[in-house]
C-alpha cells in the first residue's frame, strides 16, 4: 500500500522505516525540512508541503498523523481538508484524547473522509521489535488498512486489532498509559528501597526531629541493583519488558546521575485517572503514580513548605536542614 506520513519524529520515522521495509510507499512530511531529507535517503518520498504530500498520494487517499496531541492534530486536519476527497482516510496514531478522536471522527463523517485512531506503543524499540496498536474505526476501513498494521504490528496476527469505533483506540492506549505509570512507579519505589537498604551503615542524626532506624544492622546491604534487575528479568512473576529497561539502565548508570528525576507526563495518567472518576471505579496504584510525578517537579514544594510552617507554629519544631541538622 501507500500513505502519506506527516511527523517524522522518533515514532513516526522509524514507522516510516519500518513500512519502507516492508514494502509499502510512503510520502513524509515534517515541519523540519533536514527531517524530510533524512527519510528520504531511507527510501521515503519526501513533501515539502502538506499540499505536496497529498498530490503524491492515489486516491483513496491514506494519511497518518504522528503530531503531538490537541491543537496540532486538529491544525493538521484543518490544513489537509481543502486537498483531501470523499474516501481518503486520516488515522491518529499519536497520544490523542480519546473525546478529541470521537469528535474528530464525528466532524469528518459529513465529509464522507474516514477517521481512524491508533494507540501506538513501542517508542524507539517499534522499528526492530514492531508496535503494539490499538484501533478505532470503522471494521471495513480497519480492514482495508490492514496490510499497514499487519507491517507495523510484532507479527502479521499479533500486537494489533480494532478496538471498537472511533475514539475506542485512544481510550484503550490511555488506560494502557496509565498502567505503565503504575508498572513504573512500582519498579522505582521497589528498587528505591533496597538502594537505601545499607541505612544502618549511615550515621544519622540523633535528637528529637529525628525517628531513629530501628535495628539498624537489619539493613547493612550495599546491594548491586543492576545484578539484582538481572536476576529479576530471568523467570521472574514481576518480569517485564520495562524491569529490562530498568536493568539497562542501572547497568549503564549505576547511580544514575545524568538524570534529575523530573518525570514528565503527556496527559494520559490525567485522562485515565478522570475517566475512573467519571465511572465510579477505584484507581489508587494508578492515581498515586501520577501524583508522585507531579511530585518530582517540585509541584509539592509550596504543600511542603507549608507543613513545616504548621510544625513551626504548633510545636516549634525547627525544620531540619538537607543535611539532616536543625537548621540555626
């Protein structure tokens, strides 16, 4: 088959690699014009417009956005509309919130134009190991575009399938995000604990601001977490594909120093935790998860502020300075 891609960054090019590969012809487009360039050494047929991408492309047109979610998705859609015709097809394969994609379908059905979302997942792995995809849309286009799937997805019948309709793909890769932020969290808080498992060799204060560590020569490990992660891996109920990336990390960067700890989030641990809400079911692993990488931010550090301002007052309890001394 052929389609037009429009976002070739580390997702969207290395999908456009992956569909190269397999056979099919793509038509990309970035707004980084060295972006372009560089697909088009791989094989791709590169636009230097949205307008340029459409005209490459026979009709019934295929076009799959990899642009960040919100305005840009619905910008993208806007500019192509004018140079699309009845049958061509848009698909979403970005993080898009679902209402957006349920909306988005609803818009572009007048217009006989055919909306597709993907919940893509796979990151920079999907071009060697394949993408999991979550689609929504109508059964007849998803079969049609199936050739593309079947190329994108780990096998032709594995890591992909249609969802339901329109907006279902993103609902589903939502929660599916959500998830990972609970899966990560767990890996982190876990090894946290026994990084800090030689706290009974650590000379800690002692006065009344302080607990003291009970049996202290309980926790006398200096233990090695990249071994640990290893051992892990290999038969373990809680192996995984991300405690791989964990034992990775840890191998290349024992202390892991060349990161801060700020963790982002996109929006879907925001989305997933609202739609929880909305149905009345109980999330607190997944919703504790996000809150902590508000947390990592410093988005806390007003709320921390505070309690040691209501310690002040109630009980002139000095705050302690970082190094674990009563601050003068």
């Amino acid at each position: 088959m052929e389609l037009g891609m429009i976002g070739l960054g580390k997702m969207g090019g290395y999908m456009t690699e992956r569909l190269i590969k397999g056979g099919h012809r793509v038509v990309g487009f970035d707004r980084d014009a060295a972006t372009v360039q560089q697909i088009a050494g791989k094989g791709a047929q590169g636009a230097n417009s949205l307008e340029s991408l459409v005209t490459q492309l026979k009709a019934p047109r295929v076009i799959w956005l990899m642009v960040p979610a919100g305005a840009p998705v619905d910008g993208t859609i806007a500019s192509l509309l004018p140079h699309l015709s009845e049958g061509d097809t848009i698909i979403d394969g970005g993080n898009s919130n679902y209402r957006d994609s349920m909306r988005r379908a609803a818009e572009l059905k007048p217009k006989n134009i055919n909306f597709v979302d993907v919940g893509t997942s796979g990151g920079v792995w999907g071009l060697k190991e394949g993408y999991s995809m979550m689609i929504g849309g109508d059964a007849a286009v998803v079969e049609r575009l199936s050739p593309i799937f079947k190329t994108l997805a780990p096998g032709p019948d594995k890591g992909w399938g249609r969802i339901g309709p329109a907006g279902s793909g993103h609902f589903v890769k939502m929660v599916h995000n959500g998830i990972e932020y609970g899966m990560m969290a767990s890996y982190a808080e876990g090894l946290n604990i026994l990084h800090h498992a030689n706290a009974g060799k650590q000379k800690s204060a002692v006065d009344a601001e302080t607990t003291p560590l009970r049996d202290p020569e309980h926790y006398k490990y200096d233990l090695n977490l990249a071994d640990v992660a290893e051992v892990w891996r290999r038969g373990s109920v809680i192996a995984s594909w991300l405690l791989d990336l964990a034992a990775t990390s840890l191998l290349d960067s024992p202390d892991l120093a060349k990161f801060a700890g700020r963790v982002s989030d996109s929006g879907e641990g925001r989305w997933t935790i609202r739609a929880a809400i909305d149905e009345a079911v109980p999330a607190p692993v997944l919703s504790a998860a996000l809150y902590e990488r508000f947390s990592s931010r410093g988005d806390d550090d007003f709320a921390d502020k505070l309690l040691s301002a209501l310690r002040y007052e109630f009980g002139g309890h000095k705050e302690k300075a970082a190094s674990g001394k009563v601050a003068a």
